[in-house]
C-alpha cells in the first residue's frame, strides 16, 4: 500500500466521519454543533482536493480508490443519523435521509455481489453531482442547529407573548432574535430544499448503476 498525501487526506476523511458523533458526546450544544459543522465542511473539501492532487501528481492507487467512496459514504451516514437524530424527527426529514441511506447500502451491496465485475459501475458525474449536493445540504442543516440553539437560549425564560413582541417590533431586540429566527428559518427551508434535491440525484444515481448491472444479474450470464 501506498501512503501519499492524496491517501493519507482520504484516511483522515474516514476517521474524522465517527468523529461528527463523538463531538455531541463530550461537548454541549452549539459548541457540539459548531465543532460538527466545522469538520464536516474541512472533511468535504479535502474530498475535492485528495481527488484532484491524486489526479494532478499521478498519484492514484488502489488503496486510494477503494478508501474514498468509503469515507464519503460514511461522513454522509453518520452525519444523516446525528441530524435525524437532534431533530423533531420530522418525515419532511427523515424520508429524504432514508432514501440517501438506502441507497447508499443497496448500492454498496450490488457492488459486493458483483465481486470483480464492479469495475461496470464507475463513479458517474451524477453519481459526484448527488455527493455534493448530499455535503451541501448536510452542512446547512449543521448550522440549522446552531442557529437554533443560540435562538433557543435567547428565549430562554421568555413567555411566548414577549418574543412575538420582540420578533415583530414592539420590543427592543437586545439579544439579536431577529437574526437567529431568521437564520433558524432560512437554514432549515434551504437545508431540507438540498437534502430533497439530493435524494432524488441519489436514486436516479442508484437506478443508472442497477440498470447497468442487470447484464451480471441473470442466471444464465
């Protein structure tokens, strides 16, 4: 195996997934969620630049291919299960993370079944497109948490009487409501838009690779 620096940022990527989880174990809310986003967002970049460094060096190996689809797969489940987890449990948001998850394991499984005639299903440039936009919208429903729980502990106290008055303009906004109900707003509609828009590039994705697998599927191939 070889250790280039394309490798070892794609090894980094895979530790730092299980890493997204742990923050909300020793940390308290939003520094838990502060500190998820800021991985999150440093572990999808390096997605972009250990691909394109491998490419540019000539530095792609095995160890490299086998190892990056891997870490995407498991930033975006681990981080789909901490958001759903945090959440209100809302279908609006669990169905689009079922559907990423179930792809992601249908997929990973065909892959297993088809041994070494996997190679037929390579990355397809939807297949990158639903990658990024799977990060986008994760990384916005990260900061969907904070602003919520900044909001959440400006209120505290308040009857909800007196943040209506704050929030419409009757009341002096001190603690800077306005901007956190705002940016609580704002980042949940925008965060669940992409992670919808993202479920539905991952299944067309995940049916492009099965039609393409369906020749290795018949008994009399």
């Amino acid at each position: 195996m070889t250790w280039t620096i394309p490798n070892i940022l794609t090894l980094l990527r895979l530790i730092a997934a299980p890493g997204l989880a742990v923050m909300f174990l020793y940390f308290n809310r939003p520094y838990a969620d502060w500190y998820a986003l800021t991985l999150f967002v440093l572990a999808a970049v390096t997605d972009w630049f250990d691909g394109h460094l491998a490419r540019s060096w000539k530095q792609e190996t095995k160890l490299g291919t086998m190892l990056d689809p891997i870490a995407d797969k498991a930033m975006v489940v681990i981080a789909l299960m901490v958001i759903v987890g945090y959440s209100s449990m809302s279908p609006w948001l669990v169905l689009p993370a079922t559907m990423i998850l179930f792809r992601e394991v249908f997929v990973s499984g065909l892959r297993e079944f088809l041994g070494d005639t996997a190679g037929t299903l390579k990355v397809t440039r939807i297949a990158k497109w639903k990658t990024t936009m799977q990060m986008v919208a994760i990384a916005v429903l990260f900061s969907n948490g904070v602003f919520e729980h900044y909001f959440g502990m400006s209120t505290f106290g308040m009857d909800r009487a007196m943040i209506l008055d704050i929030l419409n303009g009757r009341e002096e906004d001190v603690l800077g409501l306005n901007w956190k109900f705002n940016g609580m707003v704002w980042t949940s509609h925008i965060g669940l838009w992409l992670l919808w828009l993202a479920a539905a590039l991952t299944l067309i994705s995940g049916f492009d690779y099965f039609k393409k697998s369906i020749p290795y599927l018949k008994d009399d191939h």
